[in-house]
C-alpha cells in the first residue's frame, strides 16, 4: 500500500491533504474535527490585523443543477482575538502532534509587525507559518494580501523580514490575480522562503440578482469583487503550478510547493501532485461537503498510487512536469482525426453542430443507405419512434478533412465513443522553434510558408 | 378532479413536477440536434428547445416553443402515448431513462395556463370565415391555427361542452376535464367562436355552412360502439358512456362486483380501471386474440396488470345471460388463431361446441367505434369507411375538409395526430385562399 506521509520543507504530515486557510480552519474545534476525520495537517486561518466583517459574505457559481463549481467571498482573515486564535493552536499542536498545524499570517507592511506575529506564532508550538499574500478583498485595500502578492518586490522584502525571525519552515502563499505567476515566486526563492503555495483566491464577481439587479450576494444592496476558489479554478491553478515547476530558477531552487485551487476529490489531487504539488490543500469542496471528503481523497489517491506503482508522495510529485512544454516546442507535424465508433453513438447528433457550426466543417450526417443527408430533411408527416430512430443519420467524420482540433471529442456525451485516432504525420516532424531557427522565411512570410506547406504535403482544411 | 386527490380514485394520476425537480430533468436533456424526439412527435414541437427553456427558466418561452408546434400542448401532455413517441425515440433511452418529456411538457403548460400566458397570434384579419365542425383536438387544433392566421373561425359543437374525446372520452386518471376544458377556452381567447349544442347535418346542414363560410372542416370524429351482435346486448354498457359517466363532476357510473370488459384496445383498459378503481372487485379484459395481437400500447398492458385486472385471451362472446337484475354472465367460445386477415393479424376462429360461461353482473364493451355516419350522409367518397381527402385534407366537395379519427384510415388514431391534422389543414386552407387571391388578381 502506497505510503502518503509526506515530509514538507521539514513539516511532516501523515496525509498530503491540509485544510487550506479559510473558513473551515477557523477554530480549534473545527480542527480538532478535522483532523478526527483524518486530515493530515491545517493551515489556521489567516490571523493578524484586526478586521470586521459582513453578512453574505459567500456568493456562488452554480451551472445547470451543479452546486458550487466555485464559491465566491468577502470573507476577511479572522475576526476572532488573536489571543484567542493562539490560544487554541497552541491546544491544537499539543492534542495532536503528528499532525502540521501550520498558521496563516497578514500584519501592515511593517518590520516590527512581521516579527511579532512570527514570535507569537512559535510560541504556540506550530509547525510552520505561511504568509498570506493573496487575499483581493478587502485586506488588499489596507496595503495586505494581494497588494503585497502583486508586487515581487514587496513579498520579497517582506518575507526576508520573516526569515530573519523565524525558525520554523515559512510558506510564501501566492496570489492568482497577477500576469506572470513566476515573478513572485522567484521573489520567495531569493528572500530564503522555505516554501511557496498556490494559488490563493482569484478577483472576480460572481453574478448579478436578475430581479433586484443588485450584485450577488447582496450585502446591504452593494457588492464588489470577492475572492473565487472551487472546481472551476483548478485549471487555472495546474497552470501556475506548472509554471513554477517549469521555470529555471524555482525548479532548480528546489522549493517544494503546496498546491491547491479547486482540489475536490483525489482525481484532482493526483494531477496537482504530478504537476509538482508535495503538499496539498483543500478548501471549497471541504466547505460544500465536510470534513468527511478525506476518507475518499486518501484512499482513492492510494489505490491510485497502487495501480501505478508509485510507493511514494515523492514519488508522483513532479512525474508529468516534463510534458509541460510551450507550444513553439509542439511537434507541428503530430496529427490525430476524430474517429466516431457507430456502434456506441446514441446520435444526439452534439459533435455535427459543434463540428458544422463552430469548428472545421468535417462531420456528416449519413443515412442508413450510406448518402449524405442534410439535418432536419424528414418529412413533415413522418413521426413516431420506430420512423424517428430507423431513419435518423449517423454522423462520420470524413477524416481527410479532419484538423484534429477535438471539439467533438470534448462535447461528445457518451464515455470513449469519440476517439482522437493519431495518424501518419503530415510533413517532418518540427517545431515552430527549429522551423524559426533554421527557416526563417516560413515563419515571417505568408508565400514562403505556402511553399514550405506545398513541400512538405500540408494541408489547410 | 384535481391531481393527487386521494378521495377521488379517477384523479389524475401524475402529479405535477415540482419546478426543482423539472429543473433538474431538464438538465438532463443532452439538447440533441435536429433531434430524434421532434422526429417522432407527430406535431414536431421542438422539443430540446421548449426543454432548455425550462432549464433555463425561461417558462414563458418554453410555453410558446410549444404551442408555435401543437396548440393542443397540455392535452397532448398528458394523453400522448410517449413511450412511442418523443420519449420512445429519446437517445438516452438505450442506455439510460429516457427525459420525461411528457411531464416536461406539462410542467410549461400547466405554467402557461397559471399565468394566462396564450399561444401568440398576430396576424392581422384576412376577411375569410371558416366553420369547424366538432370540438374535438383536430377541431380545436384547426380552428387556433386558422384564428392564429388571422381568419374568422366558428366552431359547431353537438355536446354540452367542448373537447370531444379529451373532455369525455379520456379516463381523468389521464386527462380531467378541466384541462381539456381550459384548453378550449384557451382557442376562443385567440378570436374562435365557439357555438355549442349544435348539431352538424341536423340544426345546420352543408348548405347552411357553405352559403354563411368561405370553407368548412369536418372534425365529427366517429361513431358509437359497434353492435357485437349478440343475444343480450342490450344488457352491455357501452365503453365511452362509461368513461364519460367517469368523468362527469358530481355523479360516478354503476360499477359491478365482477366486471368484464370487451375488447383490448386503450379504451378496453380505460374501462377496466375505471371499474377497477370505482369498486369492482374482479374485472376481467375478454378478448378473442392474445396479447400480442391486442392493441392497446405495451405500457397501457404493463399498467392494466398493476392494477390488478385480468385478462381472458382467445375468448369470443357469443350471448349475455340476462336476468331480472340484470346480466349475470357472458357465454364465449374458445377461438383458434388461423391465417392473418384484412387487419393483418391472424384471424380468430370460434371452436364449435365450445361454450364456457363467464360470470359477471356488469359487462362494458370497448371494440372501437363506427367510422362516420356523415360520410354517407353527404355521400363522401370513404377509404375503408373513413372519409377520403387529398393531401390537402379536402373532400371530393371542394371547401369542405375533413380532419382526425373520421380520416385515419391507416394508422393509429390519436389525440396527437388529430392535432397535427388540425394545424396542416389550416395551413392548407390558407395556401388555398392566398392561391385563389392571387389567381383573381391575376384574372
């Protein structure tokens, strides 16, 4: 059975899995619970600054009957006394000892304050301190959170001024809402951050009331940009992910990094490992479903690791980071065809429109005796099911046609009835970086491409 | 009779979906192209379309999608035999459950009636009148699609009330009254005139129609029962008295102890559950095929044997027992199944000597009814007694049309196919006038 403990920048947990820092790592009890239902570690919820905050402060984006695909907040770190938060981790670290309780932490941009908030975090016996540089509301307009994690130049500074009072592993915690996720990275490396996390919360709206037209959610009939998190953002954050494992400098540094932004089941949680993830942590789905989900993340994530024969966190941390590639260095003549297998087709006919209408115009409609029809070519008196299903087309794709986009493929409802069928490569196999390196012309000038194209038998469909 | 309501068994028997649970079917729909479901119903609605309106809670979109298709929507709702239909051809039905399209439907049209949302009718007023002759779904269907193009449609009815079939002929557990009642209502608000206790051929006659209207189509529907022609018949109840007698507000049919019903078609089980439900304690479906000559739909069988009746195949009444209280049994020959005849199926043989005696104190016969009387009448031309049309659904007489069961000489009647005839018959109809409009300005 494979073995999930981990050992993070020298934070030892039995699990990957921690409560990210947000509401569900609000308290004690919370956590005691937590880590009752076997969650390896918890990242308190950011305390430092005073705060107040406000009602509705959870918005939400559901699509079709899906709850939640994201969660939307104006949440500020916690409003709880800081004595009261210490006091309770210093319980919580004692009750539990092999557990990380690690504590999010947001002062002013002041020297003093940052080595305060580290002494008294110490104190309490944690496990280690992550920086919070990423909340965009609220927090952000009094100078904290992104408005530091905006600028690499602030986190850099601000994180020296923590390492020179820490002695436990500091954790620089990203923020999403910036262009180059890179630079704030590499902003940690310099300043001796033991770790990096990502991604925070990204801007965002979540939607506006169709009858009072006010925002959602509405707090006293105003509302304003909260921080988004939840399924929908995974994506993005196996981007950023990968973009650190990537980059020169943070790969060869090698700084571990926790991940996390949208992490809901163990599927989820695997990819962020394989993208170069050795921690993990979970918030939204946590908040949709309970502490419970743990059982699911571990056990799932182990009989996954069996099957593949990985033994070791470590292991599977960073095993797909050299398929990232950028796109100059794609193979260009790699080509694969949309194959439709009739026999599990239930002809919702969804990959001809999405094909006809909004991709390459390669899939027909063929009839039972094999011609080509056009849609919707019944006859007005024709009716009922045995009419409707022995007459109904079957859509193929014709293949010499096919650019291989794969649009059919992702809006085809039926599991493994859709494959991308790779086939003889059109042309030598380049990329964009050798052909603009060694043939410059084909990559600057429309006539010499045509040439090139014409040479190496490339069509345009 | 409202659905749901435990004191009435004859109350329908679906309740309405919940807009959640609507909502959440609706999701489901994968929103086929060119789908199969709008193939198959015979009226075409686009289906997907009205579906995702749900989805997207765009009722009163979902509503018109509907009735831009079949004006006749939450009766079709409610009595389309789905399985064969929209549901039957629904691709997730392979595999999965198919959508519940039917309720779907219902669900926006019973939302369209709450909130008097009326199908849409802009035409401005052409100056033809038309007279539709019976109220039923191809008559209705017919007159809202003429008035919807702008045309001065009324509507002769011989019964109290309007609907045919819906309003009298339909168990409630399907379809109440009210809805085919409302939805009568629903077709005089887009400018109908509905006149009724009217009877064609005998408070007004052809020429009556054809001096006073520009055109007439005849939607009379068929007859009565048909005589079995047996000793004792007198003593039979006629299978479409009863389900009307169902369906009457404040009185419910005499229901025997030991019921047998004549006949396996959809009316056949119509009548088994009704007697059923209202008290019966055995009712027995006597038919002289077997079940797979029998044409009532699968489901309606798989619904008749829930309900506990029972069914005695390859049995042929030959005479009523009758005493002083009335019938106290059916005698019936055993039939053997021989070569198939005119209807394609294998024709029943009576066993000579083979008399065996049915108990029973109520016997409900249900054996289709007689094709229309009118056609004689006004000397139609017929097609297996049905009365003849071109493919613009007029008669040998030119102006007069004919839509519905009185046409359907080749498959099965329904509700759904008698809407459909409705709305290509209006169409016809005004191609007609705008073809002659144009011919006189040509003249």
């Amino acid at each position: 059975m494979a073995d999930l403990r981990i050992d993070f920048a020298g934070i030892k947990s039995p699990n990957p899995f921690w409560l990210a820092s947000a509401p569900p790592a609000n308290t004690g009890a919370q956590i005691h619970k937590a880590f009752e239902a076997g969650w390896g570690g918890a990242v308190w919820k950011t305390i430092g600054a005073p705060v107040l905050n406000v009602s509705n402060r959870y918005g939400a984006w559901h699509y079709g009957r899906q709850r939640m695909l994201a969660i939307n907040n104006v949440e500020l770190i916690s409003d709880r006394p800081i004595e009261v938060n210490l006091r309770e981790i210093a319980e919580v670290k004692r009750a539990w000892p092999d557990r990380a309780v690690i504590v999010s932490a947001m002062v002013e941009a002041q020297p003093k304050a940052w080595r305060e908030i580290v002494e008294r975090i110490e104190d309490t016996g944690a496990d280690g301190i992550e920086l919070n540089y990423g909340c965009p509301h609220g927090m952000s307009e009094r100078g904290m959170g992104s408005a530091i994690g905006q600028v690499p130049e602030y986190c850099e500074q601000i994180t020296r001024w923590v390492m020179e009072a820490a002695t436990i592993p500091v954790i620089m915690k990203l923020t999403p809402n910036i262009t180059n996720i890179v630079l704030p990275a590499r902003a940690g490396v310099a300043a001796g951050a033991n770790a990096l996390s990502l991604i925070n919360t990204i801007n965002s709206i979540v939607g506006v009331d169709l009858d009072t037209l006010e925002l959602t959610p509405s707090i006293g009939g105003k509302g304003g940009h909260g921080g988004y998190a939840g399924p929908a953002v995974k994506p993005i954050a196996l981007n950023m992910l990968a973009a650190l494992g990537t980059d020169e400098v943070v790969a060869k540094s090698g700084i571990p990094i926790s991940g996390m932004g949208g992490i809901a089941n163990w599927q989820d949680a695997a990819q962020f490992l394989l993208l170069g993830a050795s921690s993990l942590q979970v918030c939204t789905a946590v908040m949709h479903y309970g502490f419970r989900i743990i059982e699911d993340l571990c056990d799932g994530l182990s009989n996954w690791m069996d099957e593949k024969g990985f033994k070791t966190i470590a292991e599977v941390s960073g095993h797909s980071l050299h398929r990232v590639s950028d796109f100059k260095n794609l193979d260009l003549s790699f080509r694969a065809v949309a194959r439709i297998d009739a026999a599990k087709c239930i002809q919702c006919n969804l990959c001809y429109v999405a094909c006809n209408d909004t991709a390459h115009q390669c899939i027909d409609l063929v009839s039972q005796e094999g011609r080509v029809v056009a849609p919707l070519a019944y006859d007005v008196r024709s009716n009922g099911k045995h009419e409707a299903i022995e007459t109904r087309p079957q859509p193929r794709v014709r293949e010499e046609d096919c650019v291989g986009c794969r649009l059919c493929y992702n809006v085809c409802p039926v599991d493994d009835c859709i494959a991308m069928v790779e086939v003889a490569p059109e042309g030598d196999s380049v990329t964009w970086k050798e052909l603009s390196e060694q043939q410059t012309g084909v990559t600057e000038d429309w006539e010499t491409m045509k040439a090139y194209r014409e040479r190496q038998g490339i069509r345009i469909h | 009779m409202v659905a749901g309501d435990v004191n009435n068994p004859l109350a329908e028997q679906l309740p309405p979906l919940t807009a959640h649970a609507a909502a959440v079917e609706a999701d489901r729909c994968l929103y086929c192209f060119d789908a199969p479901c709008t193939h198959a119903c015979p009226t075409h609605i686009d289906i997907p379309r009205f579906i995702k309106k749900i989805a997207s809670e765009n009722l009163r979109g979902s509503a018109q999608t509907i009735f831009a298709s079949n004006l006749l929507g939450a009766t079709c709702a409610r009595v389309c035999p789905v399985q064969e239909l929209c549901e039957g051809a629904c691709v997730l039905g392979s595999d999965h459950k198919p959508i519940a399209i039917g309720r779907l439907q219902r669900f926006a049209m019973d939302c369209a009636r709450d909130r008097n949302i009326r199908p849409k009718a802009t035409a401005t007023p052409t100056g033809k009148s038309i007279a539709v002759v019976g109220s039923g779904p191809a008559g209705l269907s017919c007159a809202g699609e003429l008035a919807r193009l702008g045309h001065a449609v009324t509507l002769f009815e011989k019964r109290d009330m309007p609907g045919g079939l819906s309003t009298y002929g339909i168990i409630g557990l399907r379809e109440p009254a009210e809805v085919a009642l409302e939805e009568a209502q629903m077709i005089e608000s887009l400018g109908v005139t509905i006149t009724t206790g009217i009877e064609f051929g005998k408070d007004i006659a052809l020429h009556d129609v054809q001096r006073d209207f520009d055109a007439t189509v005849l939607s009379v529907g068929l007859g009565r029962t048909p005589e079995l022609g047996i000793a004792g018949e007198e003593a039979i109840v006629d299978g479409l008295n009863f389900i009307e007698a169902s369906k009457a507000k404040t009185t419910r049919p005499e229901v025997g102890r030991n019921v047998l019903v004549i006949g396996a078609g959809n009316t056949a089980i119509d009548c088994a559950t009704i007697a059923r439900r209202l008290g019966a304690e055995r009712v027995t479906i006597v038919y002289r095929r077997t079940d797979r000559e029998m044409s009532c739909y699968a489901h309606e069988y798989d619904f008749a044997r829930k309900e506990g009746i029972e069914f005695r195949f390859l049995t042929q009444p030959a005479r009523v027992i009758v005493k002083a209280e009335g019938p106290i049994g059916l005698e019936c020959l055993r039939v053997d199944l021989g070569a198939r005849d005119a209807s394609g199926r294998p024709a029943p043989i009576p066993v000579a000597g083979s008399e065996f005696l049915l108990p029973c104190d109520q016997i409900v016969k249900a054996v289709g009814q007689v094709k229309p009387e009118l056609a004689k009448v006004l000397a139609l031309e017929t097609r297996n007694g049905f009365i003849a049309v071109d493919e613009n659904f007029q008669t040998g007489i030119a102006g007069l049309y004919a839509i519905g069961d009185c046409i359907r000489a080749a498959g099965a009647a329904s509700t759904v196919m008698a809407v459909e005839d409705g709305k290509l018959a209006a169409k016809a109809i005004d191609r007609q006038f705008t073809r002659s409009a144009a011919l006189a300005e040509v003249g």
